[in-house]
C-alpha cells in the first residue's frame, strides 16, 4: 500500500505538541547574525509534523560536482566542502511561545544548533528568534504544502545481509513536499564536526564512504505522484527518484508501519512508528489577527494590498 491510501483508510492523529501554524513545509529566506552578517545564499528547508520535525541545510558555496562520477571522483579538498552540511530530524515540543527539539538523528555528529526557537508567524511568514540574540531566520511557508501529512520516525532496518539492525532516522511529508533522513550503519568516530574529521583521517575517501552513508534529502512530488530529491546531503542523489510513500504495510500494533523496498535478495524492510499520518491537511497561508489589526488592514487594502 501508498501512505496515500494507509492515511485514507485510517488516519493517525493525536494532540499535536506544537501549533499547527508551525506544520507544513518552510524554506528559509535568509539568516541574520548579531554580528551583522547575512546569508541568503544558503538552501536551508524545514519540515514540521504534528510532533516530529526535519530539517535540510546546504551552504551558497557547496563545490558543484554534477560532473563527477561519484564520491571517488572528487578532489579531497571538494570532498571536504561537501562534508560542511546539516540536517536530520528530530521529535518537537511547544512551551510559551518556544519551540524545542530532542532526540535527534543528525548528518553532523554533534549539537551544531543548540538553542531552542522562539517562533512568531504572520500570513506565510515564520520568524524564528534564537533566545541569546545569536541570529533571526525568516522562513516562508511553500504553496503546495496542504494534503498528505507524514510524520515517521525510523526503529528498525533489515538489510540486504538479511539482518535486522536498529537504525534510526526519519520521513516527513507536506502534500508535494518530502524530507527523509537516514542515520548512519555505524556512528562517526568522535563527535567533531564531520569535515573536521575527515581532513584528519589518513584515508579521506575511505572516511568519506563512512561520512556520507548517512543522508538528509528533500524531494518533491512529481506530476506522476512520485518523489524526486532536489537538495541532499549527498549531492550524488539529486535528481533521483524515491520511493518514499510505496511498499507500506500496516503491522499488528496500530502506530507501527513496515515498509518493503527492492524484491528478493535486493530486499530492504524497514519498521516505522507513526507520528503523523492525515490524508487531507489544510496548511493555511494566512493567520489569525485581532480585531484592532484586521480593521486596519480592510481599512488599507486599496493601496497595501493592491497588485498582491
């Protein structure tokens, strides 16, 4: 089965831990500093469900390797640079106006994005303030976003060895809009920065199979209804297509998903608990204002709002 037709036949739902104005898909804008810098060069996209969240950055100046083969194909010094992403997904919580992530599973060993989000958001506009004053993020929320609602958080992984591994990571969708992750089979040595790791291995394309094992990849939905991955961690998957809502089956224990990829020995399952799972989102541009506000806006149309 589809998550199309799992969500259609049995809707999972439960009280979401974080508003629903903060759910669907979002690319950011840009970033602002406290030292003034700026960056709106960057790809940096967000997706939030009900309760998990997932998120994707690659920075302006990531080497373009469209032409190389592969991985091995690289320079050392290229492999490095693409080593300098981020992304992953994580379970969201909500208190007073702050959102916050734990249990992550993270392309970068390490905690790069310590700070919680105080977050506001106007029309399709969320603005996300770190609470020392460290930076501001304006995110837009991307058309195309209501529909499928898909939060999955990854438990198991049987190879294609024909064992079954823990294995964590995560599949989110907002109707034309996907993030998946995949931790890696086995954790980075240390917990510095992954680039950082590899400019010391002695093999650096050897450490750069174990580096990129693990990926974050955002995909969107096609006119056929499949998924093809537009920015990843791995820039050798771009343009790809993936299967990322066939082969579902539910299990006996109702928040549970399995999930077949491949047939025969090249046979991948994977087992998934539910977070979100609704066939017909509504993901609204718009948001509430008061009486005082909403007046004032009707009162203005004719020249704010001309043209728009």
């Amino acid at each position: 089965m589809t998550l199309d037709e799992l969500a259609a036949a049995a809707p999972r739902s439960s009280p979401a831990p974080v508003p629903s104005w903060s759910q669907g898909c979002f690319h950011r804008r840009s970033i602002v500093y406290a030292n003034g810098a700026e960056d709106t060069g960057g790809r940096a996209i967000w997706l939030q469900a009900q309760g998990l969240a997932g998120d994707l950055y690659v920075p302006a100046w990531r080497p373009d390797v469209s032409a190389r083969e592969g991985l091995h194909d690289c320079s050392v010094e290229e492999l490095l640079e693409l080593a300098a992403v981020e992304g992953g997904v994580a379970d969201a919580s909500w208190s007073n106006g702050t959102m916050s992530y734990d249990n992550p599973s993270a392309f970068q060993p390490y905690e790069q994005w310590p700070e919680p989000g105080l977050l506001q958001r106007v029309g399709p506009s969320l603005i996300e303030f770190a609470p020392s004053g460290a930076y501001l993020e304006d995110w837009r929320l991307q058309p195309g976003a209501s529909g499928l609602m898909v939060g999955l958080r990854l438990m198991f992984e049987t190879g294609l060895d024909k064992l079954t591994r823990p294995r964590d990571g995560g599949l989110l969708i907002a109707g034309d809009h996907c993030l998946f992750a995949l931790d890696r089979h086995r954790p980075l040595p240390s917990q510095a920065p992954a680039q950082q790791q590899m400019r010391a291995a002695g093999d650096p394309y050897a450490f750069a199979d174990m580096v990129f094992d693990g990926e974050v990849s955002y995909a969107r939905r096609q006119p056929d209804g499949t998924f093809k991955v537009a920015l990843s961690t791995h820039p050798f998957r771009e343009g790809h297509a993936v299967p990322v809502t066939h082969g579902f089956c539910q299990t006996s224990i109702t928040d549970i998903l399995r999930q077949q990829l491949g047939e025969g020995d090249q046979r991948i399952v994977r087992q998934w608990r539910v977070d979100t799972l609704i066939a017909g989102a509504e993901i609204d541009p718009a948001t509430d204002v008061d009486k005082a506000g909403a007046a004032w806006l009707k009162r203005e149309a004719k020249t704010l709002l001309r043209g728009l």
